[in-house]
RNA sequence: GCGGGUGUGGUGGAACGGCAUACACAACGGACUUAAAAUCCGUCGGGGAAACCUUGCGAGUUCGAAUCUCGCCACCCGCACCA
C-alpha cells in the first residue's frame, strides 16, 4: 500500500478532533505552557505560505510540551477589523462582515487542512460583538485614566479618494489605493498616551527574552535621549524660546538658532518681525508640503532670518539671530534648537549656506572645514567657565550652571509619539464616546457595551473626511448619559492594531460574559511562553500590546508587567525567484495546490527544511519535492521490519544521538537541522537494509511534531497501541552515544595529513603514538623535529619546525 | 547617514576555535523496465599526474580560523534633518 496522503491526514484530523486531543485543561494544577503566534488577518486571497513557516514551528513547540507533559494552549483567532476588507466591501456592496465571515471560513478550512494543533473551542474573532465589547472596555478604562485624549493632529488625506488614510495607507507619499497625492489635513482624533509607558516599555525589555534584534529595534523607535531644556530669552522682550539639547556642553558655539515653521512663537513675536510676510510665505509653503515632500528636500536647506529679533545665549551673554527652517521639527523637542554648526553636520550646512559663524568648542578637529562630531570626549575650548575640562565633565557642569541661574534643567526626550487612534473608517470598532455640548466627551456607560456597529449599506467615506458612521444619523443621536440632554456619538473607529493589542488574554478564557477573562484563568495561562511572529511588527503591534498589558497591569487587571516572555521572529518566504511573493509579480504559491499534490506533511516539513528559520528564503518547489521523497522513504521503512524487539547494540548510538539532536533543535528553532539528522538516521537504517519495530517509533515519534499525519498512521500501521499524541517525548542515554571507536583527524602543522581509528578510552600517550606512526603522516613528519602534539577532541595536531 | 543582518559548491544550506562543504535540490552514470515515470545503488567545490588551491577582499591572534580581532567591499531589512 503506497502513502496516501489525502485519506491519511483527513483520518488523523478527525482523530484528534473527535478525542479534543489539543484542547487546553481547566485543571490549572498542572504545568501549563502557552505558545502563541500571530492570528491572521483573514484577507480575501486566502492563506500565503508565510503563515505556516510561524505556525509549523510553534505547532512543533506545542505537540512536543504536551508530549513532556504539560498543559498546552495554543490557540488560534482572527484579527477580523481592516481596511481591505471595507476596501472590497466598497468596490463590491457587500458588507463587510459578510465578506469576513467568508474569508475566515477559507482560512479556517486551509488551517486545518495543514494539521496545526490548535485549539480550535477556544477561536476568537476581533470583530465578533462580544469580544469588541472588551476592546471598548479597556479603551473606556484607559479614557476614565486620562491616557485617552482628542488632539487636532494632521492626518493624510487622499484627495482623489477624499478619504483619511491610515500611515499603512501611505506608500512613497501616495495613495496606495489610486496614486494620486495624500496631503495632510488637519482634523481632530482620538490618542492614546503611549509616551507615558515609554520610559518602562525600555526598562522591562531587559526582563524577557527577546531576540536582539527586536529589543533593538524597539529601543531605537522608543528612542530616548538625555539632555536639558534651556530657554534662550529674546532681546528686548520678556519672550524666550525653550530649545532641547543632548549636548548643553557647547551651548558657546551656539551662534543662531532654528525654530520650526509651525513653531507658536511666531505669532507672538509677529509685531516685531519686519520681515512677516517673507517669513509667512516660507510657512505656508511648508505647510502645504507632506511629509515625504519635505524629507525629499534633505540634500538642500533652507530657511529664513527673523529680521529685527534676536535671541540671547545666555552662556556668552551675546544676541545671536533666529531663523525658521523645516529642517527643525515642531513634533520632536521643543521645535526650536540652538545651532551649533562647529560640531553639527545640519547646522554646519546651514551656517555655511547663510554665512553664519562657525566657532569651535570642541577641540581635535577643523571647523572650518567641517563640522567636528566625533566628540564623545575631549578638551573644551572658548567657552568660559568650561574651558579644559573634557566633555564628559562638561555637560554635567553646564546642566548644574543652568539649573543653579533658573533657565534650563536636565530633561529626558523620546522619539515615540502618542498613537493616534481614529480611523475615519467604518469596519472598525466604534469609540463608545459621546459627545454632550453641556458634559463634553462622557463614556458609554458599561452597561450598554458592546456599542455595536450600526448597519449601514454605503462604506463610503464622506466627501469632508468623516467616517461613514456620521451618515447612520438615527445611530449618531443618542441622549448624555449624564444630564439626558440631546447628545451625539463618536463616528470615527478604532484602527485594527486595537483588537490585537489584548486578543492573547481573552484566549485563556474566551466565552467569559462577565470579564474580559477570570482573574484565575489570566493569573494560570500568563504570561505567554513563547510568541513568534513578523519582524515588521515590531513597532506596532508588539509594541502598542505591551503597552495595554503594562496599562492592564497598573489598574489590576494582570498580574505581570510583560504579556510575552520570549519573542522570535521567522524569515520571509520569497518566491522562486528570490523576489518578494505578490500578486504583481506572479511568484505566489498557493498552498491549497501544494497540499493536494504532495500532502500537508510534506509542506510542513518542506517549510522547516528550507533552511534557518530566521532568515527570509525562496521558495524552491523542486526542494519541498524531496522532502515528500523523504516521507515516502520513511513510509518504505515498514516493509523493512525485522521480528527483532528493541534498539539494536550497533544502532545505539545512531538513534540517541539522533533523539539528542532534535530534541535540541526544535527547542534552538534550527528546524532543518533536526530534519537533516532524522533524514541521515533514515538513510542509516537503509544502509543497513532493515530495522526494528523499536528504532522505527523513535523516529517517528521524532519526526510527529513536524509530520504529524504520517507519523500517526505508521504508528498504528506498525501495531502500537498508543497513539502518538499521547505518547511522552523520548529521553537520551549519554552513555549510549560513546563510540568504542573513534576516528580522529591528524594534522601537520594545522593541515590534515590523515587519520587514525582509537578506541574511545586510550589515554594520550597512546594516542601521540598512534598519529606519530599514522602512514599518511610519515612523509611529512620524516627528519623534522616535533616540537609538540596537541590532542583535542577529535583532532590531532603534530607541531613540527623547519 | 545611523542601527541590525547576511556573504560557504550549479542551488537551498551544515559545521561547541578542531577532519569545510553534513542534509537536501539539480546534474551525471548504473540497476530494474519493451520504454518512461517511480524506486534502488553510485559520482558530484576547483585543479589536476601529483603538488596544491578554496568559506566576499586584506591583515592579525592561535599549534589550528568559515568561526575571534581590526580594516575594507557587496547585498538585504529597519529608521532617517530626532537637535
């Protein structure tokens, strides 16, 4: 009977279902561990093949900890709130939530067809009114604690589309929907103060286990800095301009300084500008610019002189003039600077562009010739009290010198800007905010949450920007929950990063009505254990779900700081041609074809074999072919059964050293090397011609994580009356993996020059002796002095001289 | 520009500082077939008579370097006028 994929894993998957073989216990008495991997957004092309490379892997981690005896969650859900899907809804009439329910349904059937074990009674769907009724719980909790506020920020307008358009929207400064501009508009929307946290969303990443790399990038995006804050006075007003600056020590080669275009004190100042229409043209001009543009315009500053008022530096006591340049952003800082162009490469430019002084405050380079920045340390010059001390000394003195006079002190800046969290969209969750002209902004009371989406029919958004919600009138009137007077409802929505930010909690306990999860269920399965997902997450998501954990945390709602312990991140699949998958270039595998040709088996283990799991790697439909040859070799082993019981004297080592490997890869994610020792303990049993009904379950207890239908199958085939998912992960004898003999290189001065056979116990005199009289050896060693042997593990290395 | 990563056969990739190229893919040869596919067995870095050369390039440390140090080069991924 030959492998037959297509009836074998369709009879296995009805097992594991029928037994609820992966469903997580209540019995919160035993060890749990909680693997997790990102739910998919369940988008209307169906399953990509990146998607079973994270879930393979954990899938592997989560089948061998129930094997060690654990209590396993691994749960699936879907991240069902999003722009494609309202996108198509628009193109097509259909709603939305029509168009999810027939996506995630083609998702779920692919899931299952691949095997994963999840825990499929405890699914959660963000858009589902009973699990959004919690998103906008935790949002009203974070509103009662002032971390939610509405701010008049610029959003990006699509002005062929005449629609707000998320940052994800945006691809090089046009729509990614029609490619026309995306201007900024200003409007008002709903933030989160994620900047509160953001001091602690640095300090606890030293307590998990992350790969570096994401600790990295998210430390750099956060983006702290030390310095101060110092007012420089305007001359001739009770007016100042506050700047930051991470390096106070040159506050001497402070020459001039930048405000931002949009800066407020412009206004202020307005009567003593005599250039004021000059300086309002070069305003408007940058207004009227977006982001990209401006970032465009790097290689060529410009700006513009405040005629008629100057600045103080209050380190030299001397005027110094203010110009306006978009090089200054308003968003970071104060949006004012003081230039110094002797150790600044942008001030540096910009002082050489308008012939402003350059002075040198740092020693050690040519100021004149260039801005002079590699000074981590050395000796100030020119500047007074400062002078000879080095910079490390310096920026304290300054700092001490500012605060002792009343006009600066030390100051802590980051990069991390609050979140904005309205979407002007309607396939989202709706902000249960309501607007009273008498209250202000007052909270669906708790009571009446979930605060549904209304039906509507048109998911257009409005010609002004607005959300559609703002057409569903009879929705959008509603009484003040406060005083009853005529009030209106927030139309705008949450952007989908909202349902994802807590999904992980309500998996330990999904169909709870009354809480977003019981303490004990939460107190039991967190924190996660073990969570895999894209790199390109790792600012949003990873970064906005610590961040509700960390608030959940503070109001009791959690009782760790951090949801995740360890985090590790997959490569990107490529396609054949080592381009990016997309549509456009026509490179996509679907998995659907792959799985009905050669098996869902064959394309878990194709995708861990493809080569290390962390690195992005193309597709190569030949390579995932061999690893179905595989499977049919590992499928021929039965008929190469001898009637013998147990693991075999020679085949001792083989099997524990083979058991040994992968147990230890699959806990390192080195997925294609625990492969290759199983494919090499294969090719060894075929050397030999037969094998055991023993050494044959090892393997394929072995290899059931990866490839769990056929394993189960043989399992059975070969009469074991225990099904593997049942059965406890195999141990090694380290004693079992000594040789009797070893071979051992012998080298030359560092070069192989042959080998030798000992037995594993000789002691290194013998051995010396061994590779001294080795044949292959003499010729190089015949007449030479040997000035020493060194005896290593498995090499062995004669010295000679001349 | 800053930060991170990668560089090994025709290809994907292995290798606690210790016999470079495991395991696969492709290719080639053989067996079995009327034939093909499948399968099984074998060859497979370069150079060749040997010597020898080979982990992006160049130095260094070491008895010994793909691996450690320094300096370059190329590609990939983030961030980017962040004061």
């Amino acid at each position: 009977m030959n492998y037959d994929p297509k009836t074998t894993e369709l009879k296995w998957q009805k097992i594991w279902e029928d037994d609820r073989a992966f469903e997580a216990s209540c019995d919160h008495s035993k060890k749990k561990y909680y693997p997790l991997i990102e739910f998919p957004y369940p988008s209307g092309s169906g399953l990509h093949v990146g998607h079973p490379r994270s879930n393979t892997a954990l899938d592997i981690i989560a089948r061998k900890r129930r094997m060690e005896g654990y209590n396993v969650l691994y749960p699936i859900g879907w991240d069902a709130f999003g722009l494609p899907t309202e996108n198509y809804a628009i193109k097509t009439g259909i709603h939305p939530k029509k168009v999810t329910e027939q996506n995630i349904n083609r998702f779920r059937a692919q899931l299952k067809r691949l095997g994963f074990s999840f825990d499929w009674s405890r699914e959660v769907n963000t858009s589902d009114p009973a699990y959004y009724k919690w998103t906008q719980w935790i949002f009203l909790k974070l509103f009662e604690r002032g971390l939610a506020y509405k701010a008049e920020i610029p959003i990006n307008f699509c002005i062929s589309c005449k629609v707000g358009l998320a940052n994800e929207e945006v691809v090089d400064g046009v729509c990614e929907r029609c490619g026309s501009e995306v201007i900024r508009k200003v409007k008002s929307q709903w933030m989160l103060k994620i900047t509160e946290y953001a001091q602690r969303l640095i300090d606890d990443l030293d307590n998990v286990d992350f790969i570096e790399k994401v600790k990295v990038q998210q430390r750099n995006w956060i983006g702290r800095s030390e310095g101060a804050e110092v007012d420089f006075k305007i001359f001739n007003s009770d007016l100042a301009i506050r700047v930051y600056t991470t390096r106070p020590d040159t506050m001497f080669g402070a020459t001039y300084m930048v405000i931002a275009p949009e800066h407020p004190i412009l206004n202020k100042l307005q009567d003593s500008i005599l250039n004021m229409a000059e300086v309002e043209a070069y305003r408007q001009e940058a207004a009227k610019m977006s982001d990209f543009e401006r970032s465009e315009l790097v290689k060529e500053k410009t700006g513009i002189e405040l005629k008629g008022v100057k600045a103080v530096n209050p380190a030299t006591g001397m005027p110094i003039p203010v110009w306006v340049s978009n090089y200054v952003l308003m968003g970071y800082g104060t949006g004012a600077i003081m230039a110094v162009p002797g150790h600044d490469e942008r001030d540096w430019e910009f002082a050489k562009k308008f012939n402003l002084p350059i002075v040198e405050v740092v020693k050690g380079g040519d100021v004149l010739q260039a801005a002079f920045v590699d000074t981590a340390s050395g000796m100030m010059v020119n500047s007074g009290f400062l002078d000879g001390m080095d910079v490390k000394e310096a920026i304290p003195a300054m700092i001490d010198w500012l605060e002792g006079k009343g006009i600066g002190k030390r100051k802590v800046n980051f990069k991390l800007r609050d979140w904005v969290f309205s979407r002007q969209r309607y396939w989202g969750e709706p902000i249960p905010l309501i607007h009273c002209e008498k209250c202000g902004w007052v909270p669906v009371p708790e009571s009446e949450l979930p605060l549904e989406l209304p039906d509507i029919s048109d998911f257009m958004p409005s010609d002004d920007g607005s959300s559609p919600l703002a057409r569903a009138e009879d929705w959008v009137k509603t009484v003040c929950p406060k005083c009853g007077g005529a009030a209106t409802r927030e139309t705008d929505t949450m952007p989908n990063w909202a349902g994802s930010s807590w999904y992980f909690l309500r998996y330990t306990d999904p169909h709870n009505q009354n809480e977003l999860a019981s303490k004990e269920a939460l107190d039991y399965w967190m924190p996660v254990d073990w969570y895999n997902g894209g790199m390109e997450h790792t600012t949003l998501h990873l970064l906005y779900s610590r961040f509700w954990h960390k608030f959940l945390y503070d109001i009791g709602v959690v009782s760790t700081p951090e949801p995740y312990m360890k985090r590790t991140s997959h490569g990107m699949i490529l396609g054949e041609n080592s381009e990016k998958m997309s549509k456009s270039r026509g490179n996509v595998i679907n998995p659907d074809d792959f799985v009905d040709e050669l098996g869902a088996d064959s394309f878990r283990l194709y995708e861990m074999f493809i080569g290390a799991f962390d690195q992005p790697i193309p597709w190569s439909t030949q390579g995932a072919r061999g690893c179905r040859r595989f499977l049919d070799r590992v499928w021929r082993l039965r008929e190469m059964l001898t009637g013998e019981k147990g693991i075999r004297p020679d085949m001792m080592s083989e099997v524990h050293g083979t058991i040994k490997k992968v147990s230890e890869d699959y806990e390192r994610m080195k997925f294609n090397t625990a492969i290759a020792a199983m494919m090499s303990l294969v090719n060894a049993f075929y050397n030999k011609g037969d094998v055991t009904a023993d050494e044959l379950h090892t393997l394929l207890v072995l290899l059931y994580p990866v490839a769990p239908h056929i394993a189960e199958e043989m399992n059975e085939l070969i009469k074991n009356p225990v099904p593997l998912y049942r059965t406890p992960w195999p141990t090694w004898d380290e004693s079992a993996l000594v040789k009797s003999l070893i071979e051992l290189g012998v080298q030359v001065n560092g070069k192989v020059r042959g080998r030798i056979e000992v037995s594993s116990g000789l002691d290194n005199k013998s051995i010396e002796e061994a590779a001294l009289g080795c044949e292959e050896v003499l010729p190089y060693i015949e007449g030479k002095t040997v000035k020493k042997v060194i005896i290593a593990r498995n090499i062995v290395n004669i010295v000679i001289s001349g």
